[in-house]
C-alpha cells in the first residue's frame, strides 16, 4: 500500500506512503480517493489532514506514467484534488520536506495547509518541458498573486514556504519527532483541523486573482511578461505556455482556466521538446549506473584534496572541493604562478560577494580550506590528488612520477586531461589501478559536466569512489573509456571539422554559427573556437598531422594562427573583438584569407543551406556518437547526450545529439549522409556510416 489511514481524536490522517518523495503513481491517488471518501463517511470524523513524510510532503508525478495509460486511469491527479476540494469535511495538507509539481498542486487543492518552516514549494515542470498540468496555473496566483507565481511558474525553482505569504496558513518551525511519535507539523495540522472542523472551510478555485498589482494593468503585463519570457526561453515552448495558462487564470473562469491549462499541458506533453527534457531527466539519473560494478562497493574516503596547477582550470577545480568543505592543498612550480592562481580565485569569489549570492564570511570559510604550496612533499595525506598541468604527455610523466612518489598508499591519482591516453598516463605509476581521468570542463567552478575517464586496470572502487565524489561536488559524472578525446571532445573534432569544411566551400563563419545558434546551441562552432582559443585546436591538429595523417582538415583556421590570431585572447580570431567585449564582430580581414585560401586550393565558392550547415555538424557528432558506441567508449547513447547537453550547450529541448537523431530518424540520418559523402569536398569517408547507426537504420531502430 502507498497510502497509510487512521483516525485520531476525530481526524483522518491520509498518510502518503511511496518512497522516496512520495511520488502519486496510479496507487498513491487512488489511496487518496478512498481516504477521503472513507473519511467524509465516518460520523466520528470531523476534519482530514492529509501528509506524507519529514523528507516530503509529495514530490510530484511519476514520471514513468508520462505517456502511458495509467497516467490518464481513473483517478488522475486531476480526479485526485477534485475529490480533496469536494470534500465535505476540510482538508488540511501538512507539508514537510517538499511539495513539488503535481504534490504542490496536490496541496494547493487542499482547503488550508500547515507547513514546516523550510519546507520547498514549487512547480518544476517547466524544467521538463510543460506546465503544471493539475490547477497549479490557477490555483497559485489566486493564493500568491499573479507576479509572484509568474516568477515561480515560469523559472521552475522552488521557494522555502515561509517566503510565500498566502501559501499556508500555518507555518511550523519544526519536523521533530514529539513524545508521541508523531511529527510536530502533522500535530499542528491535526490541531488546526480540530479548531476549524466547524467552519465554512474555502475554496481557492472560488478566489478571483487581483489584478489591481499588475504594473500598467491587464494588458500591459502580460505584453510585458510574453517579451521577458521569450528573451529568456532561448526557443523553449513551454515557459511562454506557462504565460498563457497564468493568462487564462484572469481572462477566464475557474472552470473554463483549468481546461484551459489541460489542453496547454498535453500539447506540450505530445510535443518533442517535453519528450527530450524528460529523456535528459532519465539520462541524467542512469549515467551514474555502471554495468558490472558492485553498488555496494565500499568507497574510499576523500576527506581532502590536492590540485597540481593553479592556471585557470586548476583553480576552478580547488573551488568545487573547498565550495563543498573539503581542504585542498593547490601547488604550483613557482610562487608568481601560485599568487596568480591564488588571485584568480579570490576574484572569482569576490564576484559572487559583489553580486550577493555568496556571504563574505563564507568567502573567508572556503579560503580557509585552501592551503598553497611549492612542494610535492606536501600533498604526501591527501586522499586524491588530481593534475591540472599542460596539455602534454612529458609533463603529465614529470606530474605523476612525482606524486607516485609522495602519496600514500590508497590515495586516488586523477588526471584532467582533455584528449591523452590515461592508460599511458597510469603506466608512469607503480599504482595504475589508482588512476583515473577526471576531465572538467571550462569554467571549472561553472561547469556541470566531468567526464570520469576509466582506464583499463582502473580499480573499481576508485571508479565509484570518483562518481560519488563527482556528485558530492554537485558535478554530472559521465564515465568514459580511454580514447583520443574521450566522448565529448573525440566527437566535437568532427563537428569542427566539417563547420571548418564549410566555410572553405563558401559559407561566411557567422553563417554557419548563426545556423547552429539558430537550431538552440548555446553558441555557434566559431564563436566557441574564439572563446576557447585558436592556439588550442592548432596544437591538438599539429599533433593530429603527425599521428593521423589520413585525416583531412581544411587548414584556413592555420592560416589565422600563423598570423597571430587566437581568439578572444588576442582580440582578433574567426572574428575581432573590441577591448573589453566578448562581441564576435566579422573581420573583413578573414573574409580576405579565405577568398585567397580558396583560390590558392582552387574551390569555386558555393551556397551552403542552413539546413545543410545544421545537419552537417549535428550528424557528424552523431556518427562518431556511434562509434564511441561500438567500441563501448561510451556506455549508452543516453551518456552521450548527457555530456553534450551538460558540457557543449546542447540545446536541451531537442534532447542531445543521439535523441535528435532518434527523433528525426535514422534512416533519414543515413540518407542525408550518403549525399554529404558525394560532396569529395566533406571528407566522403568520414560519411560511412558507423556499422551501429547502418545497422539500427535498416531495422528502423533508435539508439536511445
């Protein structure tokens, strides 16, 4: 049973019972149904409370029912809070923990609600591509106001109830077990029951929304909201739905409003963008489930740190571990390199002070846990220590020769390389089986993507161990096996090939950005290339020139190095930024490069569609996705995807590279690369299909 029901001192208590956030499967709301009817039949019962648990009250939907019949089977959420405000007798929601999506309109359907102090409200389906689909549109601005409910509404994040005047009735300040047992926030509600049993109670669908707040009235706030909103969607559906459902709240009756807001919610449910933020919901959560590997396993302790390199990724990395409580001790090979990195961090914490979203007395506390030092001898206790040094194998030897030396026994080894064989890496240890690959992303101390790189004698508990801490970290861990570029990068070197392949055809850098900024990316292959640094695909393509010499590259981006142009470092790359700006303006000068590049290389200059631009780059990432496959560098399409919509700006409303292709359908994939081969301008080989993508195509097949 997910439902418990008892009767004390003349109160029902319906107790939600589905662990571990009480979610309202089909069970749970028939649970519901019955409680109350059984309730509304007893003589001796004069008021229901209606709980969950001290973690949560309900934290909404299964989503596994999402477009299943059980989702729709009588009752539904909306048959569930429909029964709850029919009620005869009054319904009170003690609400502990918190009280998202379909729980929060579960107890916004309630007649009054006694809270713990703390407890988080909010409806977060606009994170998953849809509005609240159960009144929450109605019901919330009619209790908080029309601005307030936008704002939660549409941005998804939860509040503490005590800052949500007109939320609850009662707020209680606190979830601690009483002499009988029974929490203090159900002894309140139960209380409150008591002494309203004998009123009227209300109903909130019966309240109209005040619209005198609303700056400039009716019409100018929602103008207003739709252009806020839009500026702020980035092509996302579902938050300017989310203004047309609080719309219909003030232009429509109750009644009329949650009609309203149904057929709002299952269109946007029918719709790709909700299918494709729900698959990242789900992928999100299976890439921490390794095949194989024991999840009892007992984990090594990580109770410090230590960071080899202060540049800017390494500094990034000390802040995660000290932004969590972990002591990091962060070396450097000369004291200017170690003030400098020290300065850095500082800066970036004074930053956040400046902004109000960090104390400074919390700034001081993280400080505190930062210890500099010149000397390997130091770091001889830490519990793992991770390299964050030149991208260059004889300095990663000289890095890990070192600390093989002075670690302890037991302590982890990680390397923060971006594309070097990890499994080379290890060999320079008398302890491979300690060695891992922790490769964060770009700022580090932003950044939610660290690929978890496993090499082939890493030990299994140092692979749980790191995933644990990844998440300890508030960092996505995604493992990878050990190849030239891992997942993420080994795939974008095509994406940037073929965006490079383009502009040598015909197309204008900007073109093809724009293409692919237009499609959802957070930014276009060129912008990223000047934001990164030229200099940094030149080393990797002069290292590829020698180990690949088979693969083709269209050097045009060489010529812009040679002359000194790395990007938004030096002022001048793919394009040229004022001082001070990170505005990508178009050089006449490049434009100049090119036109003489392809007369040098005899290319007669074409039109190249947008359409073309997309799928050319998009494809590329999706054909190389399935080679990584293949060969089990990457564990599931949906790991792929999660590393592109975490670390490469991945427009999340189409799911990822692999779901896009699934969605769009690879047979058409295939076809649209079979005619991307024939140009023999876009390296043709490249465009072989990998066997799995062939092979899923002809069975009409999916990756995810």
């Amino acid at each position: 049973m997910t439902t418990q029901y008892q009767v004390q001192n003349g109160v029902a208590i319906i107790t939600l019972d589905n662990p571990p956030v009480n979610g309202l499967g089909f069970s749970t709301r028939a649970g519901i149904v019955k409680g109350v009817g059984d309730a509304n039949a007893d003589a001796n019962v004069r008021a229901i409370v209606l709980t969950g648990s001290a973690r949560a009250f309900s934290g909404g939907a299964d989503i596994k029912e999402f477009n299943t019949p059980t989702a729709t089977a009588s009752p539904n959420l909306l048959d569930v809070i429909a029964t709850v405000e029919a009620s005869v007798k009054p319904v009170v929601a003690a609400i502990a923990g918190l009280a998202l999506g379909g729980g929060n309109e579960l107890a916004l359907g309630c007649h009054y609600r006694v809270a713990q102090k703390g407890a988080l409200i909010g409806l977060p389906e606009v994170k998953l591509g849809l509005i609240p689909g159960a009144g929450g549109t109605q019901r919330l601005p009619r209790l908080l106001g029309m601005q307030l409910a936008l704002e939660m509404i549409v941005s998804g994040d939860p509040r503490k109830v005590e800052t949500l005047q007109g939320f609850a009735d009662l707020v209680v300040e606190s979830a601690g077990a009483s002499n009988t047992g029974t929490s203090t926030v159900v002894e309140a509600a139960i209380q409150f029951a008591q002494d309203i049993s004998a009123t009227t109670h209300p109903r909130v669908s019966a309240q109209a929304v005040a619209t005198t707040s609303m700056p400039g009235g009716l019409e100018a706030f929602f103008a207003a909201a739709k252009i806020q909103v839009g500026k702020q969607a980035k092509g996302l559906k579902a938050p300017l739905a989310c203004v047309d459902a609080l719309e219909a709240a003030v232009r429509q009756d109750f009644a009329q409003g949650l009609k309203t807001e149904r057929q709002i919610f299952m269109t946007l449910l029918e719709g790709t963008e909700s299918k494709a933020m729900r698959h990242f919901f789900f992928a999100e959560r299976n890439a921490t489930k390794i095949p194989g590997l024991n999840d009892k396993l007992p984990l090594r302790p990580i109770k410090s740190a230590a960071v080899i390199g202060a540049g800017t990724m390494g500094g990034g990395i000390a802040m995660n571990f000290i932004n969590v409580g972990i002591p990091v001790l962060l070396l450097e090979t000369t004291q200017a390199a170690l003030d400098k990195g020290l300065a850095i961090i500082r800066k970036n914490y004074q930053a956040n002070v400046d902004k109000g979203s960090l104390k400074p007395e919390a700034m001081a506390q993280r400080l505190a846990l930062l210890t500099p030092t010149l000397h390997y001898s130091d770091l001889a206790q830490a519990d793992i220590a991770i390299e964050a040094v030149f991208e260059d194998m004889k300095v990663k030897q000289d890095v890990f020769s070192q600390l093989d030396a002075v670690m302890k026994p037991g302590a982890i080894l990680a390397t923060n390389t971006s594309t070097l064989d990890v499994d080379l890496i290890a060999s320079f240890t008398k302890r491979p089986q300690d060695v891992v690959g922790m490769h964060f992303f770009s700022p580090a101390n932003v950044m939610k993507l660290l690929e978890v790189v496993r090499g082939k004698i890493t030990a299994d508990d140092v692979l749980a161990t790191t995933m644990a801490l990844a998440k300890t970290i508030k960092k996505i861990g995604v493992v990878s096996g050990v190849c030239d570029g891992f997942i993420g990068n080994r795939m974008i070197e095509h994406y940037g090939r073929q965006a490079a392949f383009m502009v040598e055809e015909g197309a204008a850098p900007e073109q093809v950005d724009q293409a692919l900024e237009q499609f959802g990316m957070a930014m276009g292959p060129f912008r990223m290339s000047d934001l990164a640094g030229l200099d940094v695909g030149w080393y990797i393509r002069k290292r590829r020139y020698i180990e690949k010499p088979t693969m083709r590259y269209s050097k045009w981006l060489d010529v812009l190095c040679e002359k000194g142009r790395f990007g938004q470092k030096t002022q001048a790359g793919i394009y040229r930024y004022e001082a001070g700006s990170r505005t990508a303006i178009p050089d006449p000068i490049v434009t100049e490069v090119l036109a003489k590049y392809r007369t040098d290389a005899n290319i007669v200059p074409r039109q190249i569609s947008s359409q073309e631009m997309l799928e050319r780059c998009v494809f590329a990432l999706v054909n190389e996705g399935a080679r990584l496959l293949e060969e089990g560098i990457a564990l599931r399409a949906s790991d792929i995807d999660v590393v592109y919509l975490t670390g490469y700006g991945f427009p999340k409303g189409v799911g990822g590279p692999m779901f896009y292709a699934d969605t769009v359908g690879l047979a058409y994939v295939v076809k649209r690369m079979a005619e991307f081969a024939a140009n023999t301008q876009a390296d043709p080989d490249f465009w072989s299909p990998a066997p799995l993508l062939a092979r899923l195509a002809a069975q009409g097949g999916k990756f995810n």
